[in-house]
C-alpha cells in the first residue's frame, strides 16, 4: 500500500508558526521536539540580545529543514512505489521472484493499465 505523500509547503507553514511542528508533521518526532525545546531556549535567550541573532537563524533553518524532509520523503517513496511497481510488472507474486512461465492476456491489460507510467 503506498504510503500518504507529505506537503513541503504545508510542512513549512507548520514550522512557520510553531518550530519543530513541521519535522513532527514529517514524521520525525524526536527531532520535532528538539527544535521546540531549542525554539524556547533560543527565544528565552532574547532577554540576553544573543536570541535576536541566534533564534532568527535557527527559524530560517527550521523552515528549510521541514520543507526539504517532506520533499525527500516524496522523493524517496515514489521511488519505492515505481520500484514496485516495476517488479509487479516483471515478476508473479505466487512465484516468489521467479519469472513469470505464462502470460495471462486479461492481467497484462489490467497492468498496462493501472501500473504503467
């Protein structure tokens, strides 16, 4: 079963208003929670004017890292799904991976169909 595409802008837009949402909307909740734990950390260090310089920085690398991972993951996933899809095409899954013996007419048109690019 493919697996659900994630949104680069979407992913984005999460981290836009809350760092680190965007990486848990990708799937990454452990690095999620880093950046919200940095986030804070770096917004509390705005009472010492070192957080106007750090917390700016690590936003525009929260928002990059978020849009990049989902664009990856797409990437990566639909590359899984064509290599699949191209086994399917090749082997029988009652085989095991052994070539296909016969062709059945009826299932070629249905793969032609629904498989090809």
């Amino acid at each position: 079963m493919p697996q659900p595409q994630k949104n680069p802008g979407f992913a984005a837009v999460l981290s836009f208003f809350i760092p680190g949402l965007g990486q848990i909307y990708n799937g990454q909740i452990m690095k999620g929670l880093i950046f919200i734990v940095l986030a804070s950390f770096f917004g509390f260090l705005t009472v010492f004017l070192i957080g106007y310089i750090l917390y700016p920085l690590f936003w525009i690398y929260n928002l990059y890292d978020a849009y990049n991972t989902a664009k990856m993951y797409n990437e990566r996933s639909g590359l899984l799904l064509r290599g699949k899809m191209r086994n399917q095409k090749t082997y029988n899954r009652k085989d095991h991976g052994r070539r296909e013996k016969e062709k059945n007419p009826e299932k070629e048109v249905l793969r032609e169909k629904y498989l090809s690019f």
